[in-house]
C-alpha cells in the first residue's frame, strides 16, 4: 500500500456539485442549434408552398423557443394556474 506524503490530499468539490450555470451552458450550446433547425425546416415548408404547416411549426417553434428561453417560465405558468383555480402553494 503506498503511503501518502502529507502534501497529497483527495481532491473533492467544496460544496458538492455546483450547477448554476448549466442552463445557461445547455441555452448557449443549443440555442444556435435549435435556431437553426428552426430555419432550415421553416424554408422547407415555405418553398414546398405548405403554408398550413408552416404556420403550425412556427406556433410550435415559438412556443418551445419560450420555454426553452425563459427561465423559470414553467414555474410561473403553473403557479399562476394553481393561484386562479384557488389552490393553496405551500
């Protein structure tokens, strides 16, 4: 068994896992991603002349476009939801 020299010490994270940033890492990655399959996908319909579809892809695209780029959006829609029905939040 090899001893360990009092300089060499187990590396461990201060407070755990820390993931405060990561929805700002995933919105960054994704972000342009999304944006551009949006696009791609947006012209197909259009130059296939689908304007039915299109429209319904693009009121889809914005709708997870919101709640991929708001924070906390889901939170509020549904606390607001439970605060109209007269549900009591704890």
């Amino acid at each position: 068994m090899l001893a360990m020299l009092p300089h060499h010490e187990i590396a461990e994270p201060a407070n755990g896992l820390n993931t405060d940033d990561l929805a700002k890492w995933l919105r960054a990655v994704f972000g342009p991603l999304f944006l551009v399959i949006v696009s791609i996908v947006a012209i197909f319909f259009l130059f296939t002349r689908e304007i039915t579809r299109f429209v319904q892809f693009i009121i889809l695209a914005i709708g997870i476009g919101v709640i991929f780029y708001v924070p906390n959006i889901i939170e509020t829609t549904a606390k607001a939801i439970a605060k109209a029905l007269g549900v009591s939040i704890s």
